[in-house]
C-alpha cells in the first residue's frame, strides 16, 4: 500500500486532486481511499489531504501518520508546516516549486528521494491559472508509477469539461518535467 | 450487477436514495451530512429523480415535513447530524409512534459542547429511546446497501417504523473509496413500490397521532414496543433477500474470527475494519482475539448477540459516547444488561473511544486488548475508561 500526504492551501484544489486521483484508481481496478484532513477549513489556511492506493482491499480507517510519499502544492508552506513529519526515511517528497531537487532537499535535509517540478508556472502556462493542483497529479503518478497517467482521464473530463484538456496537458507536462533526485 | 466505481460516501448514499423511488426528501444541511443534502437536492434539481424536495428551515421542519409526507403516503427521506438530530428530537417518537416508515441518514458527529463537528456517536445515543430502529454501517459499500434496505424494512407490513442508517461523519461520509452501485433496474426488482396501510386524505379521513390518556397510552406503548421487537425478524429477512440478489449477505450482529476466540472486542461502525487490522496482528501473536460488529442497535439482538459471545472469556466493548454518571458507556451498559442472565458470561470491560473525531489507531485497539489480557486479577472487569485521555 502507497500512503500520501497532500499539503497545500485552502482553495488549492488538494481535496479535489485526492479524490480524483481515488476515484481513478478504483477505475483502474485498485483500490483506494482519499479523504481531507476533517474538519472545518478556511480559504488560504494550511490544509492536508490523504490518498491510500493498494492492490487488496484497505480495511483501515484511521488518519496517516507516516506516509510513503508526501506532495507539497505550495511552497510557501515549507517553514511554516512541518511537511516531512513522519515521512518515512527512503519515503518520497514531491514540491511544487522552480528549485532544484538538490535545494530542496538542503532545505528540509530529507535524505530520501526529493522531486520537484515548476507545477504552478505550468499551470500558469498551460491553463492560464496558477492552480496547480492537478497538474502535480502528474507529477505524483511519474514517482509513484502506480497506474497510467491515461487513467486519470474520465474523472478530468467529467469534472472539467470543456477545460478538461488542458488540466490533461498540464498533468502530461509534469509528468514529463519533473526532475527526481534518488 | 453494478459497476464497482469510486465516490464520495455522502454523494453515494445520496445517489442510492435516488435509486429508491422516493416521492418526497426534506433536507436541512448540516456538517458532515451536507453533501447528502447538496447531492440530492441536485438529483431533484437537474430532473433524475421525480421528487419533491422540501426546503425547509430547520432540522424540527425536516422531520416535521416528512412526516407529514410520509403519512399523506410519500416515500419519505430526511438525513442529519449532531444538533440537527438534537433539535428533531421531540418529533421521533411521534414518527415512530404514527408508524410512519420515513428513512433517515444520519451522518453521526459530537453534539456540543463544546462545539465540535467530528464523528463519534453521541447523537444517536440519546435517541434510543425514541421506537426507531437504527442500523450502522461501517464502509461505503454497507451504506448504499443499507440506505436501500433501509426502505424495504419500514415499510413492510409487519414493521411500518421509521429506520436511521447511522453513517460515521467525516470517516465514512467524506472518503472517497470502491464499491458497487445497484442499478436502477435491480432496486426496482427489489423494493416494491410504497403501498400505505393508511394516508391522510380529505375523501377518506383518517386520525393520525390522536390524543390518548391513562386508559389507553399504556396498551399504545407497548404495541409500540412490540412492533419495534418484531421488526428484528423482518430486517433479517430483508438483509437475506439482500444477500440472495446482491451477493452481499448482511447480518444483525456481524462477527470477524469470532469462533474459538478467547478474547472479543465489540465495534458499532466505521472502527470495526480498522480493529479487524487489530485481532489479525493479534491472531498472528497466538492471541484468540476476535470482533464482534453490532450493525442492529435497536430492536437490540439479544440472541443473535449472545450465540457469537460463545465461550469467550474477556468481552471488550468500545463505546463512542459516554453517559455522564452513568455505568459507563451507552453500548456497555447495554451488552451487560444483555449477558447478566447467563450462567456462563465473559468478563466485560469498556473503553471510551473516538471521542469528537479523536483518531483511534490499529496498534491501539492492540493496546486495548493488551491492557485487557494484562488484567490477571480482573480488577478492571466492569469499570470503564476514557481511553487515551491525557489527565
């Protein structure tokens, strides 16, 4: 079973990209879970959000605490929120940001793989909006390599529509832009 | 057989009512059952469902309103949490008394105070009372089931009862996981149409909720005690048709490694897979641990709950409420209340659990068990604690 952390802001769409992504996978045939942190959330707060994905059925039902995998949709949150706590050593971090792996992972002195990807700047480009949310879904599937990124195509259609291809775009140029350091 | 698909829990129970032909929802949203509200008042919005949907101005006009409907011979749905329940309290035993088969989801959170909008079962605890039966589920899967089901049992003849589907808030109604939806055709096949025993109508004028003194609200109550006690029989009989339809088989007490276990834990909803995790870590250590699952909280299945306590020697029950100066947790009083008869019962502790959205975690539930099997002299036995309460 892969566990991920989703950090971001109130508004930036995480909850969105973990229940895409869960909603995916299942379609894929996996199984999967994605819940937001409970409770109530404001607009530009701190903000986590959770996906399981496993191959059997998940029976448990309790918050992540040391996950796999940990996925930072806004930069600005480094220093402010504790973003590798409990990350598991050889776990993986995946930020949204135009800095290098290597400066990253001076910053949070995380031994483990560190990937990074301009997802905002691409968003920017691609969508015309810095909403990078699920454009680092990309990003997350090029780590992980659970599934196809063509998997996550129905959910992106049903729920963009007529902007659902350049969502689809955006997710394609992560995916092929991020620069992982093992 | 349904497409096993991936939804919000909340979204798909709401997608499952709109599968059972109801005539009339009154709805007040409320944290964490709003996306029910939200997603059925689209189902009747955009034209997939023929329904009417009430809006009302508070959870008392909710409850209010479907009953009404509900005796004029309406399908009837309502679904709320936490104060919203609180606040439709005084109309549930006049729903239950009129034997109106109205359906309600609650999506179960913290009543305050102090204010707290997470999942534990302290509003459903004080409407025991009230004649409903009330069922609980424990993943998305039991919910859509359920919330189906839900129908076919209130409204049978021999029931005619209100039914809550108790859904954990947040744990289970904000997940998104798999399951399979019924589709429109195999609901049709299974729930027949609402045929009332009564409605209210002008042409043919009936008295519903009538005014009783002492000569006869005694003999009223207890018909009314009899009817949710006769009822356990047909939810079975419903969860068997369930089963023989959806392959999905559902019982009033549901058990996991229960057989030759020394040691039980009893669950009432969405905790009960994460304590499962629990009795297989447990089992792997050479302990007989076992679960017991109640899905059936009133009518109360005393047998059904007996004949899986087996020889068990150490019963822990969890609780998600506490009854302040009481014996201690609603769930424990219940299950001693249950056992005190039997020559042979198991030594029964009690752990105060998941309170206002309070995480409780596999290595836990172990903890629990530890602390339990730890009880050589069973000074425990009896007693309850807050677990993991900071002091």
């Amino acid at each position: 079973m892969i566990e991920v952390r989703w950090h971001g802001r109130g508004g930036q769409g995480a909850v969105t990209s973990v229940e895409l992504l869960a909603v995916s996978a299942i379609a894929a045939g996996k199984y999967a879970q994605g819940f937001p942190s409970f409770g109530p959330e404001r607009r530009g707060a701190p903000v986590a959000a959770f996906t399981r994905i496993d191959d059997k059925k998940i029976n448990v039902r309790s918050g992540i605490y040391e996950p796999d995998v940990v996925l930072v949709l806004d930069s600005s949150l480094i220093g402010l929120v504790p973003v590798t706590d409990g990350l598991k050593p050889d776990g993986k971090l995946i930020v949204n940001t135009p800095k290098t792996p290597e400066e990253i992972r001076r910053e949070l002195n995380f031994q483990g793989t560190v990937a990074t990807v301009d997802g905002t700047g691409i968003a920017r480009k691609e969508m015309g909006v810095p909403i990078a949310n699920t454009t680092m879904i990309g990003a997350l599937l090029k780590v992980i390599g659970v599934m196809e990124l063509d998997a996550m195509k129905d959910a992106i259609d049903r729920r963009f529509g007529r902007i659902a291809q350049k969502n689809l775009n955006a997710m394609k140029r992560a995916y092929d832009e991020i620069k992982i350091l093992n | 057989m349904g497409k096993r698909i991936g939804m919000e829990v909340a979204v798909a129970v709401a997608e499952a009512v709109g599968l059972c032909n109801i005539d009339m929802a009154a709805v007040y949203p409320i944290t964490p059952q709003s996306h029910i509200a939200e997603h059925l008042s689209d189902l009747v919005a955009d034209g997939h469902i023929d329904c009417e949907f009430v809006t009302v101005e508070s959870e008392h006009s909710a409850m209010s309103a479907v009953i009404g409907a509900s005796g004029a011979g309406a399908r009837s749905y309502t679904a709320t949490s936490s104060q919203g329940l609180m606040l439709m309290h005084e109309l549930l035993p006049i729903a239950s008394a009129m034997r109106l088969p109205i359906v309600m989801g609650i999506a179960n959170r913290a009543v305050s105070g102090p204010l707290n909008i997470l999942n534990d079962h302290s509003d459903i605890m004080p409407q025991r009372d009230a004649g409903w039966i009330a069922l609980f589920v424990e993943n998305a899967q039991e919910a859509v089931d359920l919330s189906i089901a839900a129908f076919k049992i209130a409204e049978h003849k021999d029931v005619m009862l209100p039914v809550s589907v108790n859904i954990d808030g947040f744990q289970l109604t904000h997940m998104v996981e798999p399951f399979e939806m019924p589709t429109q055709e195999e609901v049709n096949e299974f729930l027949p149409p609402f045929v009332p025993h009564a409605t209210l109508h002008p042409s043919k004028p009936v008295t519903m909720g009538a005014f009783a003194m002492s000569d006869y609200f005694t003999e009223i109550m207890k018909a009314k005690d009899e009817a949710v006690k006769a009822s356990k029989k047909v939810i079975q009989q419903v969860f068997d048709e369930w089963g023989e339809k959806f392959g999905r088989p559902y019982k009033l007490v549901e058990t996991y490694k229960a057989d030759d276990a020394d040691v039980m834990m009893l669950t009432m909803g969405s905790m009960g897979e994460t304590a499962q995790m629990a009795i297989d870590e447990l089992r792997a250590k050479g302990v007989k641990a076992g679960l017991v699952k109640l899905r059936l909280w009133r009518p109360f299945p005393f047998e059904e709950l007996k004949a899986v306590i087996g020889n068990a020697k150490k019963l822990i029950v969890t609780d998600r409420a506490c009854s302040f100066g009481g014996p201690g947790g609603p769930v424990f009083s219940e299950i001693k209340s249950a056992l005190y008869a039997e020559a042979r019962r198991p030594l029964i502790y009690n752990y105060i659990i998941g309170l206002g959205g309070r995480d409780v975690q596999v290595k836990e539930f172990v903890g629990m068990f530890e602390n339990v099997l730890a009880d050589t002299a069973n000074k425990a036995a009896d007693t309850y604690e807050f677990w993991g309460v900071r002091e």
